[in-house]
C-alpha cells in the first residue's frame, strides 16, 4: 500500500513538473531531433546520482531532477529524464523492474517489490528484467530486454 501511495505521489509530481515547464521551450521530440540531449542527459543522472547505493528514491528522483535541469539543453524533455528516474528501482531496496505482456502483446513496466511478485497476466507473459533499474530500459515491445548480467527470471 505504501508504495503505491509513493507512485500516486510521484506521479503527481512529475505530472507538476512537466506543467510547470516554460512554455519559452521548443516541444520536446524524445525520438527525434532531443533524443541525443535525453541521453546525455540520462548518463550525466548515471554518473551523478548513486542508484546502487541510494535507499531513498525520493532523493534519487530529486537528484535525477537537478541533473536534468543541470544538462539538458531543451528543457521540454525534462519530464522525459526525470521519468525515467521515477520509474525506477533506485532507492528502492530489493525491487526489480517488471515487465507484462498481455495476451494481446502490449508490454507494460513497473517496479515490484521483489521478483516473485512480477506476475503474468492471464494469458500473458512476466519477467523480472534483473540488473536494470528502470523501466526506461528494461523493456522491449515483447517482454525483458537484455539484463548486463544476461540473468533473467522468467515468471511465464
């Protein structure tokens, strides 16, 4: 109950941020032409803020958010960066990144309290993307992307 009522609150303030950006800003195009700023932007956060170590993922998020506003050149795509942070397991002890997918092959993400709890949905498929903190990257449009350590738990 208490992390979901963490992720009600983080979404609602991402959700702040990402109405709270100048509107002086060009549109962020994520895939396109602000892909490359999303990137640095997201290693600056992997360099900078400790997400092996943290055990608070309010300051990791926090952290995240600095970076960002640190790095980016188009600050539109702040809330590009900081979700991804926020969708994340860092701070967050014993959590994996959990990866559905539906019997109608929709992949969704979400962060779990631990393995055994990223479940299948009926008919679906489940796997914990082991070594990859965010749903950011834990996913791809079938199920787990390749875990660094190429360790998977598949919860089928």
């Amino acid at each position: 109950m208490r992390s979901k009522v963490w992720a009600v609150v983080g979404s609602l303030v991402l959700g702040g941020l990402v109405f709270a950006t100048p509107r002086a800003y060009a549109k962020c195009d994520a895939t396109g032409a602000d892909a490359g700023d999303i990137a640095n932007a997201r290693a600056q956060v992997a360099l900078n803020c400790n997400c092996a170590g943290s055990t608070n993922h309010g300051a990791f998020v926090k952290c995240a958010t600095q970076q960002a506003k640190t790095n980016l050149t188009n600050q539109s795509c702040m809330g590009q960066v900081v979700r991804c942070a926020a969708r994340s397991t860092c701070g967050k002890p014993n959590f994996v990144t959990c990866c559905r997918t539906s019997a109608t092959g929709q992949t969704k993400c979400s962060t779990k309290s631990g393995a055994d709890k990223c479940k299948a949905p009926k008919g679906g498929t489940a796997c914990a993307a082991l070594g990859i903190p965010s749903c950011c990257d834990a996913c791809s449009a079938t199920g787990c992307n390749a875990s660094p350590s190429g360790a998977f738990l598949d919860a089928r």
